[in-house]
C-alpha cells in the first residue's frame, strides 16, 4: 500500500506560517524552503494531494475523504486480515503454551 500524501498551500502562506511556527526570519524561512522539493513537484509524485491554504474545515473534509477511500481499499483490507490472522496465530501459541505448562 504504497500511497503518498502531499499537504500543499500556496508559496506566501507557506512562507508566513513557517516564520510564525518557528519564529524565522524571512531570509531564514526561504532558505528552508527552497532546500526542499519544490510543491509542484511533490505534488506530481503524489497519489493524493490535500490543499491548506482554505479553511480548516475544508481541509478536514478533503483528509476525512483520504481516510475513507484508504481505508476502505482491498490493501488495507489485506492489512487488517493479516493483522488478524497474526494475532489469532499469537493467541493459539499461547493457548498451546498454556496447555503445555499444565
């Protein structure tokens, strides 16, 4: 289940929520910035993009979204079986374990 996720907004807010946060100055901000993948670009190598630079509330809705198609895909389904089949193969060996001790 190999999915990315990219949280963008748009360069300014980028650059006034990142000197807010950590208390940078401008030249201290931009250079944190520009060391990193440029947005458009990790954007393009995303399988899911959610935009942040509207309400808090429409970004919630565009992650509730994300959340429900992920984790109502075969993949994760698969995930939880194994992670089921492992925990019921766990509780047997204890069972085992606890029968062999007695």
């Amino acid at each position: 289940m190999n999915k990315i996720i990219v949280v963008y907004c748009d360069p300014d807010t980028q650059l006034s929520r990142l000197m807010r946060r950590n208390d940078y100055t401008k030249e201290e901000a931009l250079q944190r910035i520009t060391a990193q993948l440029a947005l458009n670009e990790k954007c393009q190598w995303a399988t899911h993009v959610v935009d942040n630079s509207r309400s808090s509330a429409e970004t919630m809705q565009q992650v509730e979204k994300i959340h429900k198609e992920l984790t109502s895909s075969w993949a994760f389904l698969r995930v939880r079986i194994a992670f089921v089949t492992i925990l019921a193969g766990i509780a047997l060996a204890c069972c085992w374990v606890i029968q062999w001790i007695w």
